[in-house]
C-alpha cells in the first residue's frame, strides 16, 4: 500500500494549482468557450458594467447539487446588479461519465440557467485561475481586477444554517466601492477532474 501511494503522490501534486491572487487582472479574457447554448463565450462577452462572476462548477458533484438553490439565487443577483456571470466546467476527465457536453446542456436546462454554461476544454482556464473545487467562485469588478475569491457562503450543508454569504457580501461592498473586507474563503466542494 505504501509503494502504491509513493507512486501516485508525484500525481496529485502534479495536478496542484495556486490561485490566482486578489488583484490579479481576469486571465484570458477574448478567450472564446463553448456554451450550452451553441455559441462561443469569452469572459469578455460575459462580463457587465460592473463586473464578472466566474464560478467552476459540474453536473455531478453533491456539494453544487446541494448548493444549486443558492447558485441561482445569487447569479440573478448578480445579474440584477450589472455583474456578469458565467460558469465554467471544468471536469475533462469526467466528461463521459456526466459531465459531457450533452449532459451540461440537460443540467443547465434543468436548473433554467439564465447565463453562460460553458466547458473549459483540458481545463484550461481552472490552470489558469488556480481553481480546484467546485463550486468555486471568482469575483472581478469593472476594471477586472479580482475582488473575491472562494466560496458563496459558509455553510455547504443547507440555506438554512448559513451564517455569512460571503460572495453576496463580497458584492455589495464592491458595488458601494468599498475594499471587500473578506477576500479569500476556503472553497468546499468535489475537485475538478483534470486529465493530468
């Protein structure tokens, strides 16, 4: 048992990512995606007056599963509040086993998505923004500077034993131009599924 851990620790660290840092500037922004819906979406072409929420998520993960009542609930948010949203699979090694192509479309018409869904082909763009859970999420503002980053709020287990919705929060100081006063929280969710 030992030999076989030794064998894969050089794998998993492999797969290890840092995340991108608060103020970084939104990593590849013309950087066209493939959407539910059919079309090519950039960051650039989600992104509103007042900034991008970009969250990694999936079909098949229990925790997003368990969060999707507050996912929805704070995009349209967001949304309300000329932020942009666009979510992100991730998973290129689970793409025949729930997270294909299909299988976003299904998921996404299920949850009546209202915003971009789009696959991050050889998770490219999780590389990028050193994201490794999901769900988790990526705050920029208008100058496309990132603001926040982690999870939505602090309680995966349920709405109603929440005590902090970090990222709505993480919002409303960005929009009433304060310094959002937590930038980092820690994501708790299925890791995303690299090929590598």
């Amino acid at each position: 048992m030992q030999k076989i851990f030794s064998l894969l620790l050089p794998i998993v660290l492999a797969t290890s990512v840092d995340p991108l840092p608060i103020g970084a500037t939104l990593p590849h922004p013309d950087k066209k995606m493939k959407d539910v819906a059919g079309m090519e979406v950039s960051f650039r072409d989600a992104t509103n007056t007042k900034g991008l929420l970009v969250m990694f998520s999936c079909n098949t993960c229990p925790v997003v599963q368990a969060y999707q009542s507050r996912t929805i609930e704070i995009c349209n948010y967001a949304k309300s509040r000329d932020i942009g949203v666009i979510l992100l699979n991730s998973n290129e090694a689970s793409r025949g086993d729930g997270d294909s192509f299909n299988d976003m479309k299904d998921y996404a018409s299920a949850q009546r998505y209202n915003w971009p869904y789009v696959v991050d082909e050889n998770s490219v763009m999780a590389n990028a923004f050193g994201a490794t859970r999901t769900p988790e999420c990526f705050l920029f503002n208008s100058e496309n500077k990132l603001v926040y980053h982690g999870a939505i709020d602090d309680n995966q287990n349920g709405p109603d034993e929440v005590t902090r919705k970090h990222l709505k929060i993480a919002m409303d100081e960005m929009l009433q131009g304060k310094d959002v006063a937590v930038k980092t929280t820690r994501s708790v969710g299925c890791t995303i599924k690299r090929l590598r």
